[in-house]
C-alpha cells in the first residue's frame, strides 16, 4: 500500500468533477494523484480516490465501500434510474448480489460465451467492414464499434431484427444527459419507460414460447425463485446498457488510439497472437468506465484524511490504471506489459459481461487489420455525453 500522510483531502479544484466529463481527464487525475490522493469535491460532496492502491482496495472492500447504501446506484449520476425498480446489479452487495450474480452466471461463462458468439460476431463484423472498405472512410464509432455490440445484445435477447434500429436508437437516447446535471433528462426517461414497456411485453411472450435466448434465461430464473419479476425487468435493462456501452467503448477508443500508436497496430496486423495482449492494454490505457461510486459504511482513515461514514467516494478506475506507483511509463501504450488493470472494476463487482467485451475487440481487431492496415482521423470526433463513460459516438476515419 502507498504510505498514508502523503496529502489531505482538498475543497479547492483540481479540475475534476464527478458530473463533467473531461476531454483529456489524465493531467487532472495525475494532479489528484499527486496533490490530493483522497480529494473531496466540495459542491457534489462527492470524494475521490485516484491512486491504484487506493482504488483496488476500496474496490475488493465491499463491507466499507458499498454498492448499495442510499439506493442511487454506483454511477456518479442518476442512471441508476434506467434500471429500476430491482436488478441492478453493480448497485447490489451481499447476500442480494450473490443471488442475482448467481442467476446470471452460467449464461456469462467465457467458455459459453465463446461457443455461442465467436462465429456470429466474426461474421457480423466482416459484414461490417464490407459496407465501407472500399469507400475509404467510414465513421468507426457509427459505424462498427456502437453496432456490434448492440446487435450481440439484441440477438441474445432474442429480439427480432426487425426492431434492433428502434433498439439501438432507445439504446442512444438513454445516454442523454444535461453536463454538470445530475438529473437525468427528459429524452433518457422516456427512452428508459419505451424500453421498459418493450421488455416485459417480450418476457411475457417468452414466458409462453420460451427459446434459446437470454430472455428465456431469465424468465426461467424467475420462475424458479431466483429473480423477481421487478429483477427480472432491471436485470433486462442493465444488461441492454452495460453489454454495449462498455464494449463499444473499448473498440472505439482503441481505434482512435491505434491512429497514434501506429507501431503497435502494425505489430497486431503482422501477428495477430498479440492482439489478446493489445486489448488488455487498450483497456488499461483508456479504461471505458472511468469511474464507479460507493458509499462508506464507516470513516476511513487515508493519506492523513478521514473520509466520514455514508460519503459518496468515486472510485477512478482511468487514474489507477495510469499510476505511475504501479505502472513504469503510464502514458505509452505497451503490448508487451500483460496487465492485470481495474478497468472492469475488481472485487466482487468484477464486470460480469467482461469477457464478451474482449471476444468483440478480439474480433474486431483480427477482421478489421488484414482489410483496413491504417487509417487517420478525418473529421471532428464526438465523445459520449454520460460523466461516467468514456467512448465515442463519432470517429469519422479516411483509409
């Protein structure tokens, strides 16, 4: 662990605040890193734990950071409303946790994953990059990276294709949000009720025709006493979210910094078997959540500073994964590093749909390099809205 007393918690700004996404938030989390370890936003009474030490072990520490207390979810924001009114998962601690993991876990087994997915994503993705290899440009955010993994979703679902534009779009629209405002806007709520009403419509339709779907999965789990109807309708919403937001970041903020790191998406292109290594690094470098919230069960005594019982405290997965206390050279992207990072989070809260994600980058990277070796930005990019998330809704591309 890092020695404690190195600085106290600060009220003055560091350029950080739990509900404004930054363009370029690194310098800042290095600044906490450095000047305020433990930092304490004033205005959103919102602390913030910024140092790989720090973070990783608030995270495995369930009992004093947790999930659950005050019943607004682990986001920085509202969105813990897209999911209601039961289910939400990454907002649950033990023993409510352990049930709904454990109702989900067979269906996210990397071993089922893989059987189930790899051939239909790699064949979506080559479908993909047929409709704009030969026009030399494309958008990559757009057009690959917020697709894939919502058309993975929607099939698994069980939903008909004919309704995956409506979804995608509802999809969208529940990322809305209002910057600095912690209220969620009107557009997102509505989008959040269409898709509500969409939901349980299907799972009755399922509970009288059940299939090989991850619909069917839940309905059965609810039949059999491990969900409840209202978990059964979050857990539905949550998985809709998460299960593309996160992939989708992480494809998309890879293939931006792949333009600059032009060596490294050669060396992926010439050998492919470094390609699972990349993705860990991608990940690492550009952490697609960066940051989760949890509430103290009791004060907690770090660098000289006492956070008190019941504090909201972020926790920034994107600064610890770039702590220069843990990692040499945190900046440059090195495939070479095989690293164990927190950009899925860590603990019991370990992202459940982790190994999806990486099966798409796989893909995505294995398809993508021997069609499309290099590209270059060619266009104004377009960040996503949430304070939360770190992706790409544009990344227009010329090739």
């Amino acid at each position: 662990m890092v020695s404690v007393g190195s600085s106290a918690a600060t009220d003055h700004s560091l350029g950080w605040d739990p509900l404004l996404p930054l363009d370029n938030p690194y310098p800042v989390y290095r600044r906490m890193r450095d000047e305020a370890p433990v930092y304490h936003h004033g205005e959103r009474n919102v602390w913030a734990l910024s140092r790989w030490d720090d973070v990783q072990g608030a995270a495995k520490d369930w009992e004093t950071f947790s999930s659950s207390i005050g019943g607004t979810g682990n986001d920085l924001d509202d969105t813990y409303q897209l999911f209601l009114p039961a289910g939400d998962l990454p907002a649950a601690d033990p023993p409510l946790h352990t049930r709904l993991r454990g109702a989900l876990r067979l269906a996210f087994s990397p071993s089922a994953l893989k059987v189930r997915f790899e051939p239909a994503v790699r064949s979506q993705v080559r479908d993909t990059i047929d409709t704009f290899a030969d026009a030399g440009r494309a958008d990559f955010a757009r057009d690959l990276a917020r697709p894939l993994p919502g058309t993975t979703m929607f099939t698994w679902f069980g939903f008909p294709e004919a309704d995956h534009e409506l979804l995608l779009r509802l999809f969208g629209d529940m990322l809305r949000r209002t910057p600095g405002e912690r209220a969620l806007p009107p557009v997102a709520i509505a989008a959040r009720d269409q898709l509500r009403s969409y939901v349980l419509d299907f799972a009755r339709e399922r509970r009288i025709h059940a299939s090989d779907d991850l619909m069917t999965h839940l309905v059965r789990a609810e039949a059999a006493g491990e969900l409840s109807r209202d978990e059964l309708l979050g857990s539905s919403l949550l998985l809709f979210v998460a299960g593309i937001t996160t992939t989708s970041g992480l494809i998309s903020n890879s293939l931006l910094h792949l333009v600059r790191f032009d060596e490294t998406r050669e060396t992926m292109r010439r050998n492919p078997a470094t390609i699972p290594a990349a993705v860990e690094e991608l990940l690492r470098y550009e952490a697609p959540i960066q940051a989760l919230g949890r509430t103290t069960t009791r004060p907690v005594e770090l660098h000289r500073t006492t956070i008190p019982a019941g504090a909201s405290v972020a926790l920034i997965w994107a600064s610890a994964d770039r702590d220069e206390r843990h990692w040499p050279d945190p900046d440059t992207l090195d495939i070479g590093r095989s690293p164990r990072h927190v950009a899925f989070g860590d603990g019991i809260h370990h992202c459940l749909g982790a190994p999806l994600a990486r099966l798409e980058a796989k893909i995505v990277f294995e398809e993508l390099l021997p069609r499309i070796p290099a590209w270059s930005v060619d266009g104004p990019i377009v960040r996503l809205p949430t304070p939360t998330d770190r992706g790409l809704e544009r990344l227009p591309v010329a090739f």
